[in-house]
C-alpha cells in the first residue's frame, strides 16, 4: 500500500482559496480570547438547577471552558449547555468532584468546538447529582476564537 497525503477539510480550502470558499477569520485565524465570571450561592443549590454565565457572540468559535473552585462541600458535577440543550458544550458528568479545590480544563464537544456561532449563545451551568452548599464560589472561563 502506498502513503498519501492528505489535507483537513479547511486546509484544502487554504490551498486552493477562491473568493467564495473564504474563512471566517475565527476559524482559521482567530486570536484567542477569554471570558470570565463567576457564581457565590446564597443559598444550597440543588441537583437540577441552572445558573447563566456570560455567554458567546456571533462570530465567535467556542474552543473549552475553565472551572475552577476551592470546593463547592460536595461531589458536585457540572453539565455546560445553551439553555436548550443542556449538554451542547460539555456532557452530562464531564465536569466532575467539585468537593474540594479543583481546576478543570474541558474542551468543547465535537460539532461546536471551532464552530463559528450564527447568533448569540447563553451559556447555563446545569448542576448534577448533589447539592451544594451557601456561601460556595466557583469561577469560569469561557475559551474563544474571535477574528478582531
């Protein structure tokens, strides 16, 4: 068998550019760009409950999100959704022991990660499995393409 050379999908369209197979500058050469916020309970927070952080622009590639905390006082796992759909960004149990302090990278799920947003998107924490208690703080990063 012989040994080829092959391109990805957007390497071929770099190769050979025409004015209509263009790239939106975020996702071929978009400079990075962060997102921060963070969320203190004021009161215990529920298995099942929802909280919104900021959240994308159009024309944006989102690339992952980082969370990070001291401890939220139990096993608290996280899904990261739109608001519709509760996992499109990270899947149910992907963020996980949220106990003690605890600093988590996770990349988007395929199928968004690098995809140039159409409109504004909502970003909501979705909580899972255990409760958590008053007075607990967690901090997020929301990891981006942008073309400016």
């Amino acid at each position: 068998m012989a040994t080829s050379t092959n391109y990805g999908v957007k390497q071929q369209v770099v190769a050979a550019p025409t004015p209509s197979t263009l790239l939106p500058g975020a996702e071929y050469s978009g400079k990075l760009r962060a997102r921060f916020d963070y969320f203190t309970s004021a009161a215990q927070i529920d298995a099942g409950s929802t909280i919104e952080v900021v959240g994308f622009k159009k024309g944006e590639a989102p690339i992952g999100i980082v969370v990070v905390t001291a401890g939220l006082g139990a096993a608290v796992t996280l899904k990261i959704g739109d608001g519709t759909t509760a996992d499109l960004f990270v899947a149910t149990g992907g963020i996980t022991s949220l106990n003690a302090a605890s600093q988590q990278f996770k990349p988007f799920a395929a199928g968004v990660a690098g995809v140039v947003l159409t409109a504004d998107t909502r970003v909501v924490i979705t909580t899972e499995d255990q409760n958590y208690a008053t007075a607990k703080t967690f901090y997020v990063v929301l990891l981006y393409a942008a073309s400016n």
